[in-house]
C-alpha cells in the first residue's frame, strides 16, 4: 500500500460563489481557489471529494491517471 500512488485531482472554478451560502464560499476556499477559472490540484481523497460534492455547482474537475 505504501508504493500505490494516490490520483490527483485538478479542481477548476467555474461559477461565482456569489448569492450562495457563507458555507459554501468557504469550501471553495478550503479547496484552494482563490479566483474564478483558477485551477488547483489535490490528491483524491474522500475529504476532497466530499468538499467537492457540495460545491460541485460551482467547480469542474478533471481526474489526471
């Protein structure tokens, strides 16, 4: 398990947080995007994922081999 590669995740903001919740602007946050069509990359990992889910109107993502 120790030589298995995690995937990685490309996060890409797509839609203004603007008029959605202070909860939701933050997990936008959390993931690392600061401004609009800002693209960040993190391993996958159901942390992430689930951060993703809830704000999957606002982001796209891209999963990397």
């Amino acid at each position: 398990m120790a030589n298995k590669e995690a995937k990685a995740l490309k996060v890409k903001w797509v839609k203004s947080a603007i008029g959605y919740s202070v909860r939701q602007k933050n997990t936008v946050r959390a993931l690392g995007l600061r401004r609009l069509g800002q693209i960040v990359e993190h391993d996958d990992t159901p942390v992430i994922r689930g951060m993703i889910n809830k704000v999957s109107h606002l982001v796209q993502v891209v999963e990397e081999a």
